[in-house]
C-alpha cells in the first residue's frame, strides 16, 4: 500500500481546518447565548438551577470522550491505545474540548496518516 497520495491529503487537510472552524464557532456562540442570558441579571440573582446548568456545560463529560472510551475497549491495537492516552486527557469536559480542539484535530490528523 502507498499512502493516501495527495489528493486525499487535500480533503484531510480541509476536514482538519472545518473540524476547528466548527469547534471555533460553537465555542463563540456559548459565549454569545451565555452573554446574553446574563445581561442585566445580578449575579445573586441567577438561581442555582441555571448556576449548576452552565457548570455542567463545562465540566461533565463529553460524547468525544465516551466515545473515545468505548473504541477503546473494542481496538485493543498498541497504536489506537497510544491515541486513546494522547487525547484522554484533552476532551473530558466541554471546556477542555473546546481549548484543545485544535491540538485533538492535529493529533486525530497525525494518526490518520501514519503507516
């Protein structure tokens, strides 16, 4: 086998940039909805169900992550489980998967066209 060749490279490369496009967008539009769901409101006034929903947001685990778990106890490949310890770390909550959406990009990327 020789390799992806260039034109696939081309569409991985494209996918790469959307896959961060798309990781940036939607971290602007939590920040705009969360802005203005705030605006006007003292901060003693949001009651804690709202407090605890935003914090969830943040801080429960993502669907990447479950995911992630779940390929792994099915690949049991040295490869795959290299992966699986590189991008843990990285998409436990939603805050975490947003930061290094980026560097998750790079690393699924970097596996994609190793041999």
């Amino acid at each position: 086998s020789e390799g992806l060749g260039i034109g696939r490279t081309a569409v991985i490369v494209s996918s790469k940039s959307k896959l961060a496009a798309k990781a940036k967008h939607r971290q602007e539009e939590y920040t705009q909805n969360t802005q203005e769901e705030t605006v006007g409101i003292g901060v003693h006034e949001l009651d804690e169900d709202a407090e605890e929903e935003h914090s969830s947001l943040l801080t429960d685990g993502t669907l990447f992550f479950t995911e992630l778990e779940v390929a792994s106890q099915r690949n049991g490949s040295q490869v795959f489980r290299k992966l699986v310890r590189e991008l843990r770390p990285l998409c436990k909550s939603l805050a975490e998967l947003l930061h290094y959406s980026e560097r998750i990009a790079d690393t699924l990327y970097a596996y994609l066209l190793s041999p």
